[in-house]
C-alpha cells in the first residue's frame, strides 16, 4: 500500500479526471440554463431566488455524483 499515491501517473491522472468533471459540470449547468425559460445566474443573484438557488444545488448535486460515478 504504502507511497503509491505520490507517482506521478496516479497525480497526473487524479488532476486530469478532476479537470474533465469540472469541465463536463460546466457544460452542463450551461445547457440547464439555456433550456430554462430565464437566466438562472440573474434569478439566483439579483432576485434572490432561494428556492431556484436550493433547485440548483441539488441538480447540481446530482450532476456531481452522476459524474463522479462515470469518472470513477
């Protein structure tokens, strides 16, 4: 068990799959807001929409797991 952690593959593929999540998450919060009827980032901010804010963590949530589990 030891030190395997340190090689550099295993970093280099623990920062190369993090990168791919973070980049397939964005991807799709971007496509959930365009296919809502208004602008999620306006209506969570300057409304103050907390019930849209706790709909959005949770898909985003999802989206996590969901990517997690593939990557994984």
């Amino acid at each position: 068990m030891g030190i395997e952690w340190i090689k550099p593959e295993v970093v280099l593929g623990s920062i190369m799959y993090a990168l791919i999540g973070v980049f397939i998450f964005g991807l799709c919060f971007v496509i959930i807001d365009k296919i809502t009827p208004y602008h999620l980032w306006n209506e969570i901010i300057e409304k103050q929409n907390r019930a849209l804010a706790l709909v959005v963590a949770a898909m985003s949530l999802g989206i996590c797991i969901i990517i997690a589990a593939a990557i994984h």
